[in-house]
C-alpha cells in the first residue's frame, strides 16, 4: 500500500513539474506562430538535413537511415542537454528554485524533467517515423523502454551534477564543455553508422560511450537489433556515474550553496 | 500548523575563488565581516555562533549595518546557505523573498507567473485557475496582469509579490530589505495586502532598515553585528540602543 502511494506521489509530482515545463517552454516560444511545435519540428528538420547530406546508400535504404539519424540524434540532444546545460545551476538557479519551493536536489530534478519533456515531445515524432516507416529489426527491443527510461533519467541526473560541481571548482571547464560536446557530437555515430569499417570510426563505436547510449536507443525502436553488450556497457557506466554523482552530492552540497 | 526554526551555535561563511592580491583583501573597512585568506579561497565568516529559536506567532526583524549578516541569516532560514558549524532545524514550509522579484520571471506575463507559482507551491491543480483570478484581483494589476513583469513599476512588482505570497504561501515568510519598495503608506492595497501576508504566517522573519516599517510589521527585534546576535528583545528596546550605537559610532 505505501510503495502504491509512494509510486502515486511521484506521478503527481512528475505530472506536475511536466506541466511547469510546458508551460515554460510555451512561454518560450511565444512570439513564434506554432510555439512549442518548434521542438519536434527542428528535430525533424536537422535530422533531415543530416541523412539526406550523409545517407549511406551502399548499407540503408534512404527510410531505415533516416529512422537511424532521427533516433541517434533525439537520444543526443539530451545527452547534449544535460551537459551544456548543467555548467552553472548552482551559481544561477539556486536563488530562484528557493524561492520556489525547492532545495539543491529539487532544482536539478526540476531540469531533469525539463529535458525529459522536450526527450518526450521528440520521442513522439520517433514512434511516428518508426510506425510509417516500420522498425528494421523489429519490436522486440520496445519492452526495454522502461530501462531505457530509468538509465536515462538516472544517468542525466548525476552527470548533471557532476558537470556543475566540476564547473565550479574549475571555472574553465564551463568553456571547454560546448567545444567538446560538439566534438563528441562528430565522434558519436549520430549520422554515420558504427558498423563502418574505417578504422578511426571503429575505434569510437567501440569505445566512445556515447555510442552504446545511442545504440540502446536504436534497439529500443528496432533501428537496430538487440545487443546485450551495449546494455551492459550502458547500465556499468551508468551504475558507476550514479555512485560517483551521489557520494560528490554528499560531500559537496553544503559547501556549494556557500560558494559564492 | 505548527511551525518553527531553531538555530544553535551556528556559524556561516561564504566562500570566493581567490584572485587579485591577497594582502588587500585581508584589509578591514567599516563594514561587513572579516575576510580570511584560505589556500585556494577567501572566506567570509559571515555568521559566527548564532542561537535564534522562534517559534509559531513569532514576528522577528533583522536590523544591524551593511555586512552585518542579516541576508545570511535569512538566506540560512530559507536553506539557501548551509552551516560550517552548529545546526538548523526548520519546521514548516518557507516562503522566502530575499529582493523584490526574486523567483518570478520578468519576460514571463503577471498570470503565467502566478499558474508557475502555484505549481511550484503545491496548489492542486484544480484549483490554479481560482488562485490565478484571486491574485490577479489581489493585486489590483489589471491588464497589467496580462503583460511582462519586466515592464512592471518596483510598486506593481510588489503588488504581485505580495499577492502571490498571500495566496499561495508557506508556513513561514522571509523577507529581505526590499519591503521598502512597497512602503505602506504608498497606498490602500499594499498596506492591505501586508497586513493580510503578515496574519496569514506562522512566522515572519524580515531585514529591515526603516523603523516604521519595523514597527508596523515585527514584534521583536535581532540586531546583528559582525556576524553575531548584539541583542533580541521587543522591537522599541533594541532599536532604541541600535540608534543610540548607530549615533555614536
């Protein structure tokens, strides 16, 4: 019975916080004529972009690599997120989620879910390409979402964490992370495939973990078909991001509040 | 409700990247607290061992010099700081206003500003739409309510802060300088919506430097000096010796 009102809490506190996100991103696309409609339509625009420029038509048919780029590309982007956007919470959201009813913990969860519900609303333009266009290698991988889900949400969380608090013990990190997550952007198989066989890309499919995030998602929507390895890759680096994030929050969080 | 904060022992620093020349630093001036020189940052002891127990129906002000560590000990109630030393146990959600328009968004409208406060606060969701009409009219705003914060006066700002935090408000209310921007004598409303903000709340704790405005919201008063409690006791009492150490200093 408390693990079901436990369960029922969270929902209501996650409905809730979706509903701050949409209002905030209506909010931020408000001089624009289709608002928030931007979101999944800018995906579908640079995804578009990215497979006709770079389509790969010896190994995909122009249909299975755009499903290829579209799903790499909407598991990048909150990758991407929550890096780029986790350099300074701290120093510039705290005053403001304090004011809102929120502690250390509760501003970064809030973001989470902020990146959560744009992941959403792009996850939807996903399942619709994939239902038009019908998955490769089958639906088999779908009953793995709910982990999929959990590993994201987790991962996101404490790496989150983790950059700012790096941020702020070293300021020149804060520049330094957009130019390397648009390095890792072209280091990652977003729109060119991990099966190639040149050896430098080889090389970054096999040991960027970027890559097994990205393919996990590709097994989800069947763009791929199921990999144990990538799963376990995913969940050991995720398990160890996590442990790390959460003994960094222990001996961090009083003393980062007094940084000024 | 029940609400309470008890403070005990507790000291508080903030701590800064170190850059320039340290030996600068280090030099004392008139006001504020004294500057460390660490390893790797200056550190302000901005509260040294302060004990403050208040409980429900306490109405506490905060006087004292620039740098005396009124914000500290506000922004420490609101869990915006954390202590080096000693504890803090707060008891009772807190609505905290450490500047006029803190934790609302200027490029947003008056009304989105109030549906985001009421879900960040907890409002059921069936009844935001109620509380954004009861704000809305509180406030008196309008089809002010309808644009920018941004391009609101100081005096609608605090028309919409006071609303919001009548409305949609926590067991315990800080509250910083900025109160001056919405001096009760200004108007009717404001004066109306202060004094329903100060009956709606368990506790109030505010920084003030206006003896008025004191005298007309708090009952009992903390003057802070160098980071440490100088007296606590009913407001006419510590202001009198306030002003008789301000006179002479």
């Amino acid at each position: 019975m408390r693990f079901f009102q436990a369960c029922r809490r969270v929902l209501s506190l996650g409905v809730r916080f979706l509903h701050i996100s949409y209002l905030e991103a209506r909010a931020e696309h408000q001089s624009t004529r289709i608002g928030v409609l931007w979101i999944p339509l800018q995906t579908l625009i640079f995804t578009a972009m990215l497979a006709l420029v770079f389509r790969h038509a010896e190994t995909y048919t122009p249909a299975q690599f755009f499903l290829y780029v579209l799903s790499g590309y909407v598991m990048w982007q909150f990758i991407q997120s929550t890096v780029n956007n986790s350099v300074d919470i701290i120093q510039k959201k705290l005053e403001f989620a304090i004011h809102n009813n929120l502690d250390l913990a509760g501003i970064f969860i809030k973001l989470l879910i902020d990146r959560l519900f744009e992941f959403l609303i792009n996850l939807a333009v996903l399942v619709v390409a994939v239902l038009i266009l019908g998955p490769p290698s089958g639906w088999q991988g779908v009953v793995l979402f709910p982990v999929l889900l959990a590993t994201m949400m987790l991962t996101s969380l404490a790496v989150s964490y983790l950059v700012n608090i790096v941020t702020i013990y070293v300021p020149d990190f804060a520049s330094l992370i957009r130019t390397a997550t648009r390095f890792v952007f072209f280091a990652s198989p977003i729109f060119w495939a991990a099966g190639e066989q040149t050896d430098v890309r080889r090389f970054l499919a096999q040991y960027n973990p970027v890559a097994h995030y990205l393919s996990v998602m590709r097994q989800v929507f069947g763009v791929e078909p199921v990999s144990p390895l990538s799963w376990m890759v995913c969940l050991a680096l995720s398990a160890l991001l996590v442990l790390v994030a959460a003994l960094v929050f222990r001996g961090t969080q009083s003393f980062v509040r007094n940084l000024k | 409700m029940t609400a309470s904060i008890d403070i005990r022992d507790a000291s508080v620093s903030y701590f800064l990247k170190k850059s320039g020349k340290a030996e600068k630093v280090s030099e004392r001036g008139a006001v504020g607290a004294e500057i460390v020189v660490g390893r790797r940052y200056y550190e302000v002891n901005a509260l040294r061992a302060v004990t403050l127990r208040l409980d429900t129906g306490s109405r506490v002000g905060l006087i004292g010099i620039n740098g005396s560590g009124k914000s500290t000990l506000l922004k420490l109630c609101a869990g915006a700081l954390a202590v080096q030393s000693g504890s803090i146990a707060v008891q009772g959600k807190i609505s905290p206003q450490f500047a006029l328009g803190s934790g609302i968004k200027g490029e947003l409208t008056g009304r989105l500003n109030t549906q985001l406060k009421c879900l960040y606060m907890g409002v059921p969701q069936s009844r935001i739409k109620e509380h954004v009409e009861e704000v809305k009219s509180l406030s008196g705003l309008g089809g002010y309510f309808e644009l920018p914060v941004r391009s609101y006066s100081a005096g609608m700002r605090s028309r919409l802060v006071m609303s919001l935090m009548r409305l949609v408000r926590g067991d315990i209310i800080v509250m910083d300088e900025w109160i001056s921007a919405a001096d009760a004598s200004v108007n009717k409303t404001i004066s109306r919506l202060q004094s329903d903000l100060i009956n709606s709340a368990s506790i109030l704790i505010m920084a003030s430097h206006s003896q008025r405005i004191l005298e007309d919201w708090v009952d009992q008063l903390v003057w802070l000096d160098q980071g440490q409690i100088r007296e606590f006791g009913p407001v006419k009492d510590v202001y009198a010796a306030y002003k008789a150490w301000m006179d002479k200093r």
